[in-house]
C-alpha cells in the first residue's frame, strides 16, 4: 500500500478507538438521592435535588471527588444587556429546576436545567448537559443560555470540575513542548490556547495513580484560557472564554459551539493523550494532512541545522563564515537585524535593508546554505511613518472601551500595537513584504514572528469584518492570510516559518521554531511531539543564552532537541565559534551528522516515548533547567512503521547503561547512537 492509503486506514482505526472502551453499554441509574451516568470505566454521581452538585465521580477506576458542594458552581455566565448591564451569573443566582434524562441512540446523558432573570419581562433558561457515548471512557459537557434580543454571553467558565488534590499531583500544560509543574500553594495555572502557553486544548492532572484528563474539543480553535485553581486538598480545572457576539442571539440562545471531556487513565498522562486527544487532531483542518501531502520544499526536509544571526557587522558576518566550514552545506540561516530600523520599533517599516544585506545572502547561498530573514506578523508600531499614511489605528485590535492592545518589549522599549489579523489593511501589508523580501533580497523565504505564539486578543472593531469579541476569528484570519501568501506571493521552492508550535498553524507554516517552552519553574515534557510528531517540522528546542553556551546547558539542549526530532541549533554562531565554545560546537556537529541518517525517522515519523536508561547514568544540574541525567533516550515509530530508540550522552565521559529491554549499552563521550528494534 502507498503512504497515504496505509495513513487512511491508520487513521480510520485511530478515529474508531477514540475514548472508547470495553464494557458495558452507558446508562441513567437513579436512586433515592442521586442520579448517575455509568459504565464500566466511568461513575459519576449528581445530586437529585437541589443545588446542583456532583457528589461522587470515579473514572477509570479512580475516586475523583469526594465531597460534597465543591462542585456547585459548574458554569459562570457572564452578559452584557442593552443598557451596559453586565453581570456575572452563576447557578446560585438562578432557579435550579433539576435534571431530564436525555439519552438517545447509545448516548447516556442528562440535562440540567435553570433560569435566570435579566428583567421583569426577560427569564432565559441554561441548560448543561453531560453526556457518556456507551463503551466510552470520557465524560461529555455541553452548554447553552437564552439571550433575549439585545442581551449577549460576553464570557464563559465551563466547564468548572473541582476535584481531590492527591498529594503527590503534578499540573501538565501544553506549553512548548509540554510543561509538568509539581503544584504549589496557592496558585492559579494558566495557559491561553492557541498559543506558547497552550499549543493544545488540555490539561492534564497526573499522580501515582495515573492521569485525569481535561480537554476541549474545539475544531475551530477558539481563543480561550484553561486555569487550574489549586488549594490545599482539591483542584478545580476550568476553560475561561471570551465569547464571540456571534455565538449569541442564535435563534434566541447562546451555544458553546464545542464538546468538553474529561476522563482518567491509570496507564499516566502519555496514554491520555495518545489515546484521547491525538485521535481528536486527525478531524481538524490542521491536523488531518499527512506530512508528505504538504509540498514542503526537499532542502527544508534534508536540514538539519540552524544558526541564529544578529547583524551584519563583520564580526557577526565571519562567524557566519566560520559555521558554514564547520557544519558544511545546508545549514539554515536564520538571520534577524536586517532592516533599516533596530529590532522591534518601526514595524512593519522594514525597508530599506541595511546596505549589502542582499551581496551577504547571496553570499552564503553560493555556500550551498539557505536565508531567511525575520519580520513581524503582528505588531504595528504607532509611531512607524507607514501607521501614520495608512491609518494603522484603523487595523488596531480594539479592547471593548475602544482603546489599543499596546506592548512594550525590552529589546526596543517602544510602543507596539497589536494588529488584527482580519484586516485586509494588515494582509495586504503583509504579503507585500513577503513579496518584496523575495523580489529584492532573493530569500529561501520568511520567518513571520509571534503567529504562532502569540495568544489571540479578541477584538470589539466593528470594521474588520468578524463577529466582535473572541471565538475563531483569529486563527481563522491568520490561516486565510498565510494562504494568500502560499496563493500569490510565495516563490516555488520557497518557505514559510513562525515561532512556536500552536496547532491550529502547523499544517499552514513548513517548519516551526519552537524555543520559548517554559523551564523555569517546571520541567519540559515530550507532551506535543506524542500528538503531533509525525504531522509537522520543528527546529530548535529552547532559547539560547545570549552571552555564552559553554556552561553545559547548551549541551543538554542539543541533546533534548536531538531526541524530539527537532532540526538542531537555532544558535548565535558569534557564540558558537569562540575557542572556549569548541566542546559545544564539535557536540551540535556530531549529533548534525547523526541526524543526516534519520530522516526516515524525524521526517514523517513518530515520537513515542521518553526514555532515561538506568546503570551509569549520572545526575547534573543543567544551568536553568534543574537536574537531569547525562543519557537520555526517546523511542520513535519511523515513517515506514519501524521501531527506532536514540540515546545521547552529553556528558564528557563514556557510560554504560540500561536499556528498556535489559540490555547495556555504552554510549560514548558526547555523542549519540540509534538502535533499530
């Protein structure tokens, strides 16, 4: 069978598994004081009478919550009225009016119901539903309001679940790559999807017991917040959303266009997401596409290192040079601090470059090697000359008082302005500079900052053509204007990249530059590349310091970005190419040559699992990142469905260890190797 025959029944089984389980078929089962939807992998209990309240929950096999009135409060709604009302109202403000057994057609479900009064003349009803398919392991929630005319859901939590904080948890976010807190007291976690903090629309809660799994699934990726509420005994997991007004007034009613699940698996949260939101993506716009269907240019696929470059002044120029003789043709440079403005003021004023930029690209492509330069996808500054001439208030995003998103970055210290992406004032100058980057300066393509990090602002402009507020709008905007790029700007054989890796922009970006995942107070994850690995390009693994990478922890981030399939490097080569930077910069070239032979693997195929080998295997503090053993492994499906493990060691020392299966290896001195199962 061809690739894309064998992806198809792939992902026929995948969608047919997807939270499903063995068992018995779901079902309603009241008694004297509650109701209940149950099968064999999920029991939750609701109170019979009033208030609401969920007073017993087991998923898979697993307590959740035992006490009673933690979970009052399932949803928030806030309105905004005709007059400027704008109250937030929850189930104790209303009438609760009870529960109706709504299953149908092999799904056990239950409608909660309440009213709420807006005015005299206005009552509007909510309904909540939570719904259990039969066989399956994942509870469903739904909800929906009445909205008189004139009246709006401005904001929504929901759905709130509070459960029992089990005293060895740990908080797994989508950040990056994937970010595991150990959980502290007090704090609200927060991770705004789409964007750096959420990548993903989950949360996950993981113990010794395993993983209890909180998503939405959203096919339109919304704007939206997930929070994780923890105090001493209990966590309350929670989306906060600002709504689109067009969600609003549809037939009378407000309706969350999407499903929210929650399950527990004892197998951990690796399983969780595999088996639960990975075969979600594969019904999504971004994440049904094979990696072979793309067209993504054969130098890009072949690349296996990058260098970051900050300038053209000739020492920046020659260590340039110097990367090039060392790492040989291919290498990707990135180059940033071309224009004729400093770094980030003026934007998107780029032109003209600084004199010679266009002879230096050409330079280093003579080389063998490939340019992209930097812009900006998203800020405007207010002060640019081309603001001014175009009207760039007119593209501004508007917070609801009217007023602009305004940033202020510590490279620059100016003001910048957050740009709505369903501008077509801000496409066509988008695409413009694409374009004329191309024409003038003959690039192997852009880079377009922040798309792909930035979360979305929902926005109250009445000229740009979307619903105001948040919802879809912005993913939507961005996605229709990378097309228009592809559809009329982009050269053949040319690229485009962003920074970081939310989903909803893989299928429209050939490689994204993944480097911001939170380290600081959390450990980094192989959460994304267990969902996403075989779907996309990455280079990177995290941001370098800028004054040195000769304190062990540039090692330890080649190593890391080596065993995620990431394209290497994205380094300052000034920094690279010093003499005490030499242990650093030989390490990058032999994992370089290492990964030229693993493209049937980094290219189409899929990550695994992490894997720290036992035996000699000692423990270091990497500067910023904690502690973590010198060996470390990940195990990969390869595109043609071969079972691949890598191990590196980034140590100065030979080790010998433990693998998996008993067997021991010795990993040489900073170095990696590939065993094939």
């Amino acid at each position: 069978m061809g690739k894309k025959l064998i992806y198809g029944v792939f992902l026929s089984v995948l969608l047919f598994a997807w939270g499903r389980a063995e068992g018995m078929p779901s079902s309603v089962v009241e008694s004297a004081d509650a109701v209940r939807l149950r099968n064999d992998s999920v029991d939750i209990a609701f109170s019979k009478d009033g208030p609401f309240d969920v007073v017993d929950m087991r998923l898979g096999g697993k307590q959740l919550v035992t006490k009673k009135g933690a979970n009052y409060y399932p949803w928030l709604l806030t309105y905004k009225g005709p007059q400027g009302e704008n109250p937030l109202l929850r189930p104790s403000t209303g009438i609760y009016h009870g529960y109706e057994d709504v299953s149908k057609d092999g799904n056990a479900a239950l409608e909660f119901r309440w009213s709420l009064i807006l005015t005299y003349e206005d009552t509007v009803p909510v309904r909540m539903t939570v719904s259990l398919p039969d066989n399956s392991g994942l509870l469903q929630w739904n909800i929906e309001a009445g909205t008189p005319d004139g009246w709006v859901v401005s904001n929504t939590e929901f759905p709130r679940i509070t459960v029992d904080r089990p005293a060895d948890a740990k908080l797994i976010t989508s950040g990056g790559w994937g970010a595991e807190y150990e959980l502290s007291l007090p704090r609200t976690y927060k991770s705004n999807y789409p964007s750096v903090t959420g990548a993903m629309q989950m949360m996950l809660l993981n113990d010794s017991d395993g993983a209890f799994y909180y998503a939405t699934y959203d096919k339109e990726a919304c704007g939206k917040q997930y929070r994780a509420e923890v105090t001493t005994n209990s966590v309350t997991l929670l989306t906060s959303i600002v709504n689109s007004e067009g969600w609003s007034n549809q037939n009378g009613k407000y309706v969350m266009p999407w499903t929210a699940v929650m399950g527990f698996t004892d197998k951990g949260w690796s399983d969780a997401a595999v088996r639960w939101y990975r075969p979600f993506t594969f019904t999504t716009d971004w994440g049904s596409k094979p990696l072979d269907s793309r067209n993504i240019p054969q130098w890009l696929l072949d690349t296996d290192t990058w260098i970051r470059v900050k300038g053209i002044d000739e020492n920046t120029v020659e260590a340039v040079h110097k990367a090039i003789d060392l790492y040989g043709k291919g290498l990707f440079v990135h180059w940033y601090y071309w224009h004729n403005y400093p770094y980030d003021t003026h934007y998107p004023d780029y032109f003209p470059a600084k004199p010679g930029f266009d002879k230096l690209i050409a330079g280093v492509q003579e080389r063998g090697c490939h340019v992209v330069p930097y812009i900006n996808g998203r800020l405007w500054d207010p002060d640019a000359d081309s603001y001014k001439a175009l009207n760039g208030a007119s593209a501004s995003c508007r917070k609801p008082d009217g007023t602009l998103y305004t940033e202020i970055y510590p490279t620059s210290k100016v003001l910048n302005t957050v740009t709505c992406p369903a501008s077509g004032l801000w496409r066509g100058i988008i695409t413009g500079l694409v374009d004329r980057i191309q024409k003038e300066l003959h690039t192997n393509g852009v880079y377009i900052d922040q798309i792909a990090a930035a979360s979305p602002q929902p926005c109250w402009a009445d000229n740009h053509g979307h619903p105001r507020g948040g919802g879809s709008y912005w993913p939507k905007a961005y996605r229709h204007l990378v097309d228009s790029i592809r559809d009329g700007f982009l050269k053949p054989g040319n690229i485009l990249i962003s920074e970081e890796n939310a989903e909803c922009y893989i299928d429209k970006f050939d490689v994204l530059l993944t480097v911001n995942s939170p380290h600081g107070d959390c450990r980094i994850v192989p959460l994304f590349p267990m969902v996403y690995s075989d779907r996309l390009i990455t280079s990177a693994y995290t941001y370098h310091p800028n004054d040195r990478v000769d304190r062990g922890d540039f090692l330890y981030q080649t190593m890391q970005c080596f065993l995620y399939g990431s394209q290497l490097g994205w380094v300052d080569p000034v920094l690279l190419m010093r003499d005490e930077a030499e242990r650093e910069a030989r390490f990058l070239k032999t994992l370089s040559e290492l990964r030229k032979e693993q493209h049937d693997v980094f290219v189409g195929g899929r990550y695994l699992r992490e894997i720290v080998p036992a035996g000699d295997n000692p423990v270091v503090d990497v500067v910023g990142f904690g502690r973590y053993n010198v060996v470390c492994g990940s195990e990969w499906l390869s595109s043609g469905g071969k079972k691949v493990q890598y191990y590196v060691n980034m140590d100065g020392k030979d080790h010998t260890v433990i693998l998996p299966d008993g067997r021991e290896i010795t990993v040489k001195a900073l170095s990696g190797l590939r065993i094939d199962y």
